[in-house]
C-alpha cells in the first residue's frame, strides 16, 4: 500500500471528513507547510500506521487493546510520525518554528480549555454527524465503521432523530452552540480576538462546525441554520477561516 507514495514531502493520512480532518488541513495551510494528502479506508489504518512505525494515540473501551486512529503526519525529514491532531499542532510549531504559530507560548492550557469546553457543548451534534458520516462511506469502510462503533447503545439508525425528536434535537444543539457564543466578546469572531491572532484552538472548533457542512452540503437548509445561529458568529468565523482550507 505505501510502496508508491514516496516521501519528499511531509505526508498527512485522513479517512473521511470527521471534524479533525479539517482541524489539521487548516493547521497545515495555516504554518504553509508543503505536504501530500494520503487518503485511507477505515479496515487500513492500522496496518497503515504500523508500518510507518506511527504508535496509537488512544485505547479501545477495553483499555488496553490499541486504537489507531487518523489523521496522522509523517515527516520524512525527521522520520517522525504521530496522530492526535494537538500533538500534532506542538510538533509542527516545534519543527518549523520559522513558520507562524499554532500554539503561542503561554497559550497551551487555555486553548486546551477551550477546546474541552466545546466538545463538552456538543454532546447534542453526534447523534447527526456521526450516522450521516456513517452513511457516506464506501461499503467496506461502513462495515467497519460502523462494528467500531459497537459499543454505543443505539445503531446509526436508531440515533439519528426523526420527527419532531429531531426539531427538539436541532433546537438543543442551537442552544449549545449558543453557550459557546456567550464566552465571545460582541464582535470577536476567534478565540484571541483579533483576525491576526489565529491560533490552534479555532481550527479545532471550526472542524466541528464545517464537519456539518461537509455531511449536509453547502446548500443545505442545515447549514443555513448553522452558518446564521447566533447572529451569524459560525458562518462567519467558517469565511474568516476560510483561506487555510
């Protein structure tokens, strides 16, 4: 599998488009890093990563059995490779500090305060992001997505809400996003403020928010609801953004 991808530039391995997809092609475009993007199917990433001698981020419910997961970098001018979309924003900024920064010194704990506190807000988004990702995939990457995923208590199907539990589901994660909107002064769109000061922790939460735009479509009555909630702040921190996709 990896014999014809050669490695004269820094290698970035995805699967599908889930929220930390984006995360670390905004990171990549943001530092202006050359790079090739490897696209893998679920049932490959773990030989994938083994043999690039990538180690697991993470364990699986059993908490021991290693869970290797995407995306993940390999550098082919220090031989290193990793996943964990953080971690790999400190090793980009370590390696190529020539390059502008993701994670400012001084800056490490609140942005990973700030990216717990809005996963902590999202609880209400899985229930549609997670079956219409799902639903995308090819038929062998379905199938072991979707026995990964063994462990919930509901199949795809069963989670993701019809009907008026769906209007009373939409309604709530408006209502979250709208918690996250209240830690933003009135005309601050990122997380230190300014347009100039882009920083790691904005790319982390707008790989949440365009993951809704990648799995309903552009057009979708879903992402106009989301692009305009609270005043527009989404829709317009995506286009503040939207040179480093």
């Amino acid at each position: 599998m990896l014999g014809d991808i050669g490695f004269d530039f820094l290698r970035v391995f995805y699967n599908t488009h889930v929220h930390s997809t984006p995360t670390l092609s905004y990171s990549l475009n943001f530092k202006g890093i050359p790079f090739k993007t490897v696209w893998i199917e679920y049932p490959d990433i773990e030989k994938t990563l083994k043999d690039l001698g990538i180690a697991a981020c993470a364990t699986k419910p059993d908490g021991k059995t290693p869970l290797y997961t995407l995306p993940a970098i390999y550098d082919p001018v220090t031989k290193t490779g990793l996943t964990e979309s953080f971690a790999i924003a400190k090793y980009l900024d370590e390696k190529y500090p020539d390059k502008p920064t993701l994670v400012p010194r001084g800056t490490e704990t609140l942005q990973k305060a700030y990216i717990d506190a809005t996963m902590s807000k999202s609880d209400a988004l899985w229930q549609f992001v997670l079956p219409k990702t799902t639903w995308s995939l090819n038929e062998r990457s379905e199938e072991h997505f979707r026995r990964g995923k063994q462990t919930l208590s509901k199949t795809m199907e069963e989670m993701y809400p019809q009907g008026e539990k769906r209007k009373e589901e939409w309604k709530r994660l408006e209502e979250d996003f709208g918690q996250i909107d209240k830690w933003f002064g009135k005309e601050d769109i990122l997380v230190m403020g300014e347009e100039g000061k882009v920083c790691f922790a904005d790319f982390a939460f707008a790989g949440f928010v365009i993951w809704i735009r990648i799995v309903f479509g552009k057009e979708s009555e879903e992402w106009k609801d989301v692009s305009g909630w609270q005043s527009g702040r989404w829709g317009r921190m995506i286009q503040t953004l939207e040179k480093y996709e």
